[in-house]
C-alpha cells in the first residue's frame, strides 16, 4: 500500500468547539431524572409558537429538497428589517457564516484581530484557513479595548472580528466607540460584527450594526434565530452585508444548507413580536432576580446586557461537577478562556431558583 493521503497542516492541530453538556448525555451518566441546563444560552419559554405551528404544516412536503435560494425567508427578512433582500446571506447558524467568510476572504498567513476572550469558533475558523489570529484582551472592566485593536491593524490585517454582546462577558461595545473605530479603520479590512445576543440589550447606547452596512463600511452584521426566538435547534442566523459582498458567500455556501422547515420556522418566528417580547422581558426580569441572589450568597459577576452571566467562583470545573450532581448544567469558564469563572445562562423564574439553591450548596467546594 502506498502513503495515506495528507491532510491539511492546519488540520492537527485545531480545537474542535465543545458545546454546552446536553440533559440526555447527564442524565444518562448520573442517573438524574431532572436536570435543569444554563449551559448553551437557550430560550427559556421554548420556540415561538407560530414557528412550531409552522414547521407542523410543513412537515408533509419534507421529501422535497429546500428551495436554495431561500426565497420566502429572504423576503420575510427584507420585510421585517426593512432592507432589499440582496443584502442577506443565510445560514445554517451564524456559525456558518462566520465560516463562509473566512473561506471568502482568508489566505494563508493572512492576519485576523478578535477580542480574548470571546466566541471561540472565530479562533478555530481562522486556524482553520491557515490565518494568523491576534487577540487583544479585554480591559479590566471586560469590555473591548478598541484602542489597541485599532493599533494592530496592519497592511498584513485582513478582518477585526467584534462580539457585541460578547460571549462570554455580555459586555457591550457603545455606539461612538464603535462609530469612531469604523471610522478609522482601513478600507481593506473587513470587520465582523456579531449581534447574536442584541436582541437582550437595555441599554439605549447601543448601535445597530446594519445602519452601517448600509453606510457601506466593509463589514457584515450578524443575526440568528436561535436565542430571543427559540430556534436553536433548527439552526437560522443571518447576515446583512453588501450585496457585492453577499454573492460572494454565496459562492461558497453548501447547497442547500437551510432546511425547507428551517426556513418555514424563521419566517414564521420574525412575525412573532408577542413571543418576542416575552423571551425579552423574561430575561430581563430575572438577570435582576439572579443579580440580587448572587449578592445574598457574596458571589461576584459581570452585569451582563445578553441572557447570561459570568460569575466568579474560584474552581470553576470543580463546581461544574458538583452543580451537575445536583442537576444542574452550567458552562465553566475554563472552556471559554476564563478559568475561575462560569457562565449561567438566564433561565425562566423556576429553573433560576434551583440553580441558586444548587450554588449555595456546593459554594464552599468550589473555591478550593
């Protein structure tokens, strides 16, 4: 037999992406009948429910194959935020945009500046195409530092990646600062703006990033379908982008990658302003009642402007453990680069209770 086949260099040495711990795979380790997750930032009413109506009358035309153009959801999108549809480039997830940019525009060697930390599937898609990532640490108040981002772009920068909310911090960048780092950043680079949580925002200060797609900066602003509207699990985001821009990844993008119910459940969801803003005004009600249990039991965190918290607890994979023998699954921040820290995903009034019930029990085992 002759050599087996090369893969790609970049390929060894990637880390795949560890989601949050599912209930079956907890359930089916520890035995446990109840488990409550605050892991992967989910909806906690569950999906629209003008999408599950939506996807049940679809269900009988599932032996035909998607419409790869995405017609009806594309015009649902146009319609809603009020933008020509040449503007948009769907997804299977954000995730998948993210990876069809980078395959738009990374070369090898190429360099991409992202914040540390932040989402970590931006790191992994720029090993992955053989790119150079820098990473510039948040400030002290873990917020983005735009200052020395702005001071690493170079003739060899390709792409700034911007998180805003970030994940993990749910800190936010504000309208100005982002206005003037736009402003002064070169032509030739192109910047992501990932939106995913901005649906969670209360502040006022807050941007839009498609004001400034259709100002034409080089750049793409990023939505999904799956957090304030509940569709993790059929997997929709979105970008708006120029329409130049748009062909371009969709030159790259795998045929057929939306399902026909996907697209049925996210046109369906976007018209469903009444579960809207009751996922929305669940999540701010209780980040309260969550910030104020957090105080009683002298744990500190991050005010957070997305549906989850980062909370400091000292040993955070010992306290992983010890929260999922209780039945309930967080994300500890040593997979998220912030060891000592876990990350609580905001959940109904319920689930919050049992959680801090469960912190108060297992407190003293973590801070070890």
């Amino acid at each position: 037999m002759g050599e087996r086949p090369q893969v790609r260099p970049e390929i060894p040495f990637l880390n795949r992406y560890i989601p949050g711990k599912p209930i079956e795979e907890v359930v089916r380790e520890l035995g446990i009948s109840h488990v409550v997750k605050l892991a992967s930032n989910e909806n906690p009413i569950g999906p629209s429910p003008k999408a599950v109506q939506a996807v049940q009358s679809a269900l009988s035309r599932i032996h035909l194959y998607p419409d790869d153009g995405q017609f009806s959801l594309k015009k649902a999108l146009s319609e809603f935020h009020q933008i020509d549809e040449s503007h948009f480039i769907i997804g299977n997830g954000a995730v998948e945009i993210i990876r069809m940019i980078m395959e738009v525009f990374l070369e090898p060697g190429d360099e991409v500046i992202a914040a540390a930390p932040s989402f970590a599937i931006y790191k992994q898609d720029v090993r992955q195409m053989g790119g150079k990532l820098i990473e510039i640490p948040l400030d002290e108040t873990f917020h983005y530092d735009l200052e020395k981002m702005k001071k690493e772009v170079s003739l060899k920068t390709k792409m700034v990646v911007l998180c805003s909310p970030n994940n993990p911090t749910g800190t936010i960048i504000r309208k100005k600062e982002l206005e003037i780092f736009l402003q002064n950043c070169p032509p030739h680079v192109f910047v992501i703006l990932d939106e995913a949580y901005s649906d969670f925002v209360e502040e006022n200060d807050f941007p839009n990033g498609i004001q400034y797609v259709l100002k034409k900066f080089p750049m793409i602003a990023l939505r999904t379908l799956s957090k304030v509207y509940g569709l993790a699990g059929i997997r929709v985001g979105y970008g708006i982008v120029s329409p130049e821009t748009a062909l371009y990844l969709n030159q790259v993008r795998v045929l057929f990658n939306v399902s026909s119910l996907a697209q049925t459940a996210a046109a369906a969801a976007l018209t469903d302003q009444e579960h809207y803003q009751k996922t929305r005004e669940l999540i701010w009600k209780e980040k309260f009642f969550l910030y104020s249990g957090f105080e009683k039991l002298k744990i500190r965190y991050i005010s957070t402007q997305s549906n989850f918290i980062l909370i400091y607890v000292g040993n955070d994979l010992e306290c992983f453990q010890s929260l999922l023998r209780e039945g309930v699954i967080v994300r500890p921040g040593s997979q998220l680069s912030m060891p000592g820290w876990m990350r609580i995903t905001i959940g109904n009034h319920e689930d919050n209770l049992i959680l801090l019930e469960a912190l108060a029990k297992v407190l003293n085992q973590c801070k070890i």
